[in-house]
C-alpha cells in the first residue's frame, strides 16, 4: 500500500468513526471498517447482538453521513452485519476495529 493510499485508508477510517457518532446501541458489540482503496469500497462490518431493525437504520443512517461527508468522492459502501463477537475468522482483509463495547 502506497503512502497515499495509506492515507486516503486512515482519512476514511477517522470519518466512519464521525459517522457514527451517536449512532452505536447496546446492542452493538463492535464496528470494524476495511477500505478497497483501488475498487473505491467502503466495507462496514457491525458485530451485535441482536439484528433488530434500530440497528438496520442506525446503519443506513451512518452511510448516508458517510457519504455526506466523503462527497463528491463516495466509494461503494457496503454493511455487514453479523450477530455474536468478532473473530479472526469472520474479519476481512485489512480490516481495522474502530469500535469495541466494554464487556
């Protein structure tokens, strides 16, 4: 990874972390974003626990900050949501943790 795509990687990890201000339930365990710099694609990744539909527009929400606050550049931003913690095995390439509720 370039040192600009180093960048353009933590520029957008810091506004996911804005874009999220107020928006994490109780029921979020934690938050992790990866960034395909080259494919211009955000991917959000929620571990919770519970899927409730709170979460599904806390969600939505926080993308449409996101995107708001990345225009006119607004990469491909996909969710993921998956009910339990967070392991090695359901983490993506790197894939940074932004968020981690205290147990």
């Amino acid at each position: 990874m370039t040192d600009p795509d180093l960048q353009r990687v933590n520029d957008i990890a810091l506004t996911v972390v804005q874009a999220l201000l107020g928006l994490i339930s109780s029921d979020v365990v934690a938050v992790a974003v990866a960034v395909e710099v080259e494919e211009e694609r955000v991917l959000l990744s929620f571990w919770v626990r519970r899927h409730t539909a709170e979460i599904d527009e806390d969600i939505a929400d926080a993308i449409s900050d996101l995107e708001a606050f990345l225009h006119p550049e607004i990469p491909l931003i996909e969710p993921r949501v998956v009910v339990g913690v967070p392991d090695a095995t359901h983490t993506q390439p790197h894939e940074r943790m932004i968020y981690w509720a205290k147990s």
